[in-house]
C-alpha cells in the first residue's frame, strides 16, 4: 500500500492513501451480492440476477459506493499503520479518483494526538512528606473507636444537647402545605451530625422528650430538589426519645471487644493502631510525592493544543468507568441519577472540570514511555491479568478476552513510567520550612557579624 501523511498543523493532517485492484474486486463482488438479493429483473427469478446482466444494465460504478464502504475500514487502518500516525477521532474521507482499472485514491483528514516534547522528568525536587505518628495521633484514634462503641442510653428527663440522638416525628410546609419528603415519623437523628437542613438540629437542643417544636429554616440555594431551593420551610417536631452516648471504659476488655483476633491488651490495641496509621501515613505520602512529580513533569513538558475529540473521549470514559462501578454496586444510571439528583449532562460536566489536565497527563507519560524505550514483558502482562481477574472477580479467561495485549502493555507502560518519575525524585523541605530556615540562617549570619565587629573593635583598643 501507498500510503502519504502530511501534517498540517500541530494536530491535523492529510493521509493520502490508495486502493489497490485486487481490494477492489473483493469489494466489488461483496456489493454485488449484497445489491442483487433485493433486484427484480426480467427473466431471473429474485436474487439470482447475473453479474454480467448486472452491469450491462446498471454498470459497474453503481456498485461503487458500497464496495468503498466494504474495503475502505481496513485499508484505512493499514495506511495508518503504515504512516505511523496516531488518530484521535474519525477521519474525514474524501475521494481523489475512483478509476476504471487503477487503484482507488483516497484523501483522509485526519485529527492526531500533539506531539509531546519532553522537559525535566528525572531528579524532580518535591516537598518531602512529614510521616510522623505522634502519641495524640494515636490517642485521637483510639477515641474515635471508642466513640464509635458507644451505647445509646435513654435520658428520662434530661435534655437534648450536641451529641445526643434524638427520635422524632416531624411534618415539614413551605407556604402552608406539605411537601413531598417533608414528613416521618420516629426518625433518628443525632444532633450535631448536619444531616438535615442547616439550622434544623440546632433548634432541638435544649428540648426533651414530649416537647413540639416548630422548626423554622430556610433551604439552601443549591438544595438538591430545585423546587424547595431558597424557600422558607416549618416543620412541626415533636420529641418522643433523647438519648445520650455512653462511651465503653478504655481497658484490656475494650480492646479484646474490638479486635480479639490480633490483640489481648489496651497497649496492644495502641500499637496496632499506631502501625495502622503509619502504613496510611506512608502511603498518603507516596501518593502525594508521585501527584506533585507527575504535575510538575507535565508542567515541564511543551503541549500543543488538546484536540476537543481526546477531551471528549477522556470524559466518556471517565463516565463509563464510573457508571461501571456504580453497576457493580447495583446501581443503575437511573437510580444513581434518581439519588443523587443530578443528571447525564452534571456528571459529563463533572468529568469534564479536570478532563484536559488527564489528557495531558496521559500524553506526557506515553511520551515517557517512548523516551525511555518501556517495553512491558509477556510476563508482567500474565501478572496485570491475575491482578485485574483478582481485583474485578472475574475469571483470566474473560480479562484476557475482554482487553487486548496492546491495552495492557501500555496500561503497564504507562504504571512503568511513573515509577521511574516517582522513584527519581529528590525529596526537600517545603517552601514554606525553606523560608523560615532562611531567615533563621540571616538572623545567625547577622548576630555572627555583630560578634565580629565587637571582637573588631575591641582588638583596636
């Protein structure tokens, strides 16, 4: 094949490409047996119309159009193998020539991914992360477990404070009438948690069990239910329980409770915890080095203009990934759009806010991976598809099918470059230290100075 890419801008260009004879033929025979099930023609029973017959009455270009249609798909994805070129939306096709006997010439307007030059990607300095477990860390923890322990115990005559959890019946109007949502009865609630309209909780502390009260607020501008959005509201409340936290004693028999598999003592519940966080510690840091690396190689790098069809393509595959997962949870897109009171064009929107940054990220790392020649193995490739059957539940079998080895290699690749960005980096003091430390530095300089000129002045006398 014949194939000619000239590039007319930073991300277009023209694949001039041809189609050889014997292509065509093919193509041409496909059509017509497509074309002459539907014919009637004088003599010949329905579909059995020869093709000599064919094209003494009709021609053969009447064939033309859908024998292009047959070939051209693979024809076109051969010149772009063959042009080296890396297509980022569907082509504009038009035709050169279409010949009697000579290879069909076609003209392609093709839209490519830009082409990435690489700055610094390698000894990246970032802010070095402060790991450090402290003694309050783990006490906050702790705390947080024993909070999470505790028992609701009823308070006969006391009243409801921050805190507390409350069982209550409330109706809720907007100009006299009710609202749909706006009722229940024997609802819990904890004050405190912000789970109702803002104002709401705060007007029952202070209250006890038997008490009504009518709770004025007003809905936010962006409430989920657009027609209560900025309206004033009243809901009828009456108390009918106030209960209060009881926290479990902090003791050998609180940490058996709690983890009996790995730990017999409170200390041995401190240090468990204490590992705990600071295998969350380390890796929050890793997380943070590798974000700050990848941003900083991206900026360091020079980026044409995105194509508006690779933001479109990142953000339809940000959804579907999304909404995969939802599925996964057996959440339908309508119900997952029904909870959370957005819609198909508010979570394309979503998507959307960030999807030109991924773009370039990718782009950056692929080029990374071509710089530095990463070619993942048949090995690692067995080891991503384990990995991803694990992940996903799902047999290798179906990974293997649904995900071709060019998918995973440069998924891989991609993983690899990271790792190499990352695991370059020198890690320094954050701006901010390095400022104080500089000042620090001036101030010593400055005191230093001053001792030398009163020792000065005292060897003059």
């Amino acid at each position: 094949m014949a194939a000619n890419w000239e590039k007319k801008g930073d991300t277009e260009g023209v694949l001039t490409f041809e189609i050889a004879q014997d292509k065509i033929k093919k193509g041409l025979d496909q059509a017509f047996n497509r074309v002459k099930k539907n014919l009637n023609v004088p003599g010949f029973r329905k579909g059995h119309v020869s093709r000599t017959v064919f094209d003494h009455m009709y021609g053969e270009s009447a064939l033309y159009e859908d024998a292009l249609n047959i070939v051209m798909p693979s024809e076109y994805d051969a010149a772009v193998k063959e042009a080296g070129i890396d297509p980022v939306d569907q082509p504009k096709v038009d035709i050169d020539s279409m010949d009697e006997g000579k290879p069909w010439v076609l003209k392609a307007t093709v839209t490519v991914a830009p082409e990435v030059k690489l700055g610094d990607y390698k000894g990246l300095e970032v802010d070095k992360q402060d790991t450090t477990v402290t003694d309050e860390d783990v006490q906050k923890e702790l705390e947080d477990k024993q909070k999470s322990q505790a028992e609701l115990v009823l308070k006969e005559d006391g009243k409801a404070e921050k805190g507390d959890t409350v069982t209550i019946d409330y109706v809720g109007t907007v100009d006299g009438k009710e609202f749909d949502g706006g009722s229940a009865k024997n609802y819990s609630l904890e004050l405190g948690s912000n789970s109702f309209i803002p104002g709401f909780e705060d007007q029952l502390i202070g209250h006890k069990a038997g008490d009504e009260v009518t709770v004025k607020v007003t809905f936010p501008d962006d409430y989920q239910a657009k027609e209560l959005q900025g309206k004033d509201a009243e809901f009828k409340t009456t108390l009918h329980e106030v209960k209060s936290k009881e926290l479990p004693k902090l003791d050998d028999d609180f940490a058996k409770d709690l983890d009996d598999e790995d730990v017999d003592t409170l200390e041995e519940l401190k240090l468990k915890i204490k590992s705990d966080l600071q295998e969350k510690k380390d890796d929050a840091a890793k997380d943070a080095i590798q974000e700050q690396a990848i941003a900083e190689a991206v900026a360091n790098a020079t980026i044409p203009a995105i194509p508006q069809a690779m933001i479109d393509t990142e953000v339809d595959n940000q959804m579907n990934q999304y909404m995969s997962s939802m599925q996964q949870q057996g959440i339908s897109p309508q119900m997952y759009y029904q909870l959370t009171g957005t819609s198909e064009d508010d979570l394309k929107k979503q998507f959307a806010a960030n999807a030109e940054s991924r773009v370039k990220t990718n782009l950056v790392l692929e080029a990374v991976v071509k710089a530095e020649k990463i070619e993942p193995t048949d090995d690692q490739v067995k080891a991503e598809i384990k990995r991803l059957a694990g992940e996903y539940n799902m047999e290798e079998k179906a990974v293997r099918k649904a995900l071709t080895d060019d998918m995973l290699k440069h998924d891989i690749g991609v993983q690899d470059a990271i790792t190499l960005i990352t695991d370059n980096v020198k890690e320094v003091a954050p701006k901010a230290e390095k400022k104080s430390t500089k000042k620090a530095a001036k101030k010593d300089d400055a005191k230093a100075d001053k001792k030398a000129d009163a020792k000065d002045a005292k060897d003059a006398k």
